[in-house]
C-alpha cells in the first residue's frame, strides 16, 4: 500500500450546516548519518541528511591498530539487539511491523512511505521501532517518519537504513534524496557504501577496517567500504 500524504481540508455546505475534513499528513525528520573513515592522517565525513536538518555531525577519527575483541555481529540487521525496539504506541495510515521495511520518500513536509521486502532493490529504511511522537524515538536513528492530525501528531515510525552485508547502498550527502539500495558494479551509483560486516557492543569505527556508520546511542556500527 503506497500512502502519499499530505493535508487537506475542505468544507461543504449542507442545510446551512459546514462539513469539514483533515486528512493527516506525513512528515519525515532525518538524522545525520555520519561515516568514520579510517585513513592514517586524513578525515572524511559524509553527513547523511536528505530532506531535512540535520542534528549530528560524525567525526573522522584515525586508524586504530589495536586489536579488538568485539565480535562481528550477524550477516544482516535482522538480529541486531539496537533494532529491536518497542511499540510505544501512536498510529500510522501505513501497516507495517517491528523488523519490517519500507521505501520512504517525498518530501519532509509530504513525505510518501509503502512497504517493501527489506534486503529488495524498493527498501531503504528498516522500521525498529513506535512511538506516538517522533522524539520518543532513539536519537541515532537514521530517520523518522510520522503523521499530524489538525498539526498534532498521531503517530512515528522510527528508522534505519536497511543494511544488508555484502549489499550496497547509495547514501547521498546532501540535497533530498534518501538512501537508495544499488548494484554494487554499476558504474552510475554514486555515494556507494557496501556493507562488510555489523558490529555490536561497540559504537567505535576503529572496529571496522576501513571505517563504517556508528550508532551510538544503541552501540553497534555498521561497517562499510567506499565503492564510489
């Protein structure tokens, strides 16, 4: 089900007796996704803000030659324990569960979401969480959508992007765009990461050999290599 929202309110005059309807409006609120790249002596970031401010800026940090004892964390995101959120309650147009995905798009302010098989070409978020406004969601989530009755909200979908290892994404720097997932061979894609492997316990980039995107608030990192 595509739900393209965006408000209206029209009146219709009956006996001398005014009708009137609001439909609710979808809204996006993303969060920086920020890259710490891992270059002896050199700092790369890639904000991740498409539509909307951002509230976080990531900072490269150098190489780290210590061994580390964390562990890698499984081929997907299916069972990172970060992603497992809560139903804290509030309501959407779109049906959609914890650990289902959605393709999310528009605009901040008219923002379309349906639902896609997460790992698809059509996903790029991953939903791991509700709540019945969208700051009740984890502050490292990538993204949040939520719709407003009459400007008041009704309910928020938190999100990730919806990694897959092995697989690459296209994770613009700027303007509107949200992530897109894309072949890893194309010679089109720009801003592509792929994924190499997901961490937990950890928030640090050291962790990953050439650097990846950090959730800190809910400690695991995903790591990633530049394609293009």
């Amino acid at each position: 089900m595509v739900n393209n929202l965006s408000s209206a309110a029209r009146g219709v005059a009956d006996e001398g007796v005014t009708l009137a309807w609001m439909s609710s409006e979808g809204h996006a609120t993303m969060h920086a996704l920020s890259r710490g790249f891992l270059a002896a002596g050199a700092a790369l970031t890639l904000l991740f803000a498409a539509g909307c401010s951002s509230s976080d800026a990531g900072n490269a940090v150098a190489a780290d030659t210590t061994t580390s004892s964390t562990s890698a964390a499984p081929s997907t995101t299916d069972d990172v324990s970060g992603q497992e959120g809560i139903d804290a309650g509030g309501s959407t147009d779109i049906d959609v569960e914890i650990g289902q995905c959605v393709k999310l798009g528009g605009t901040m302010t008219a923002a379309t979401i349906e639902n896609a098989e997460c790992g698809s070409t059509e996903s790029n978020y991953k939903v791991i969480a509700k709540a019945e406004e969208n700051e009740q969601c984890p502050t490292d989530v990538n993204q949040t959508y939520y719709e407003t009755l009459d400007g008041v909200e009704q309910g928020a979908l938190c999100l990730d992007v919806d990694w897959v290892v092995d697989g690459c994404m296209s994770v613009p720097t700027g303007g509107i765009e949200e992530p897109a997932r894309v072949d890893c061979s194309d010679p089109s894609a720009t801003d592509v990461e792929q994924v190499t492997e997901i961490k937990t316990g950890t928030a640090d980039p050291n962790e990953c050999p050439e650097g990846g995107f950090a959730y800190e608030s809910r400690q695991f990192v995903v790591c990633t290599t530049t394609i293009s």
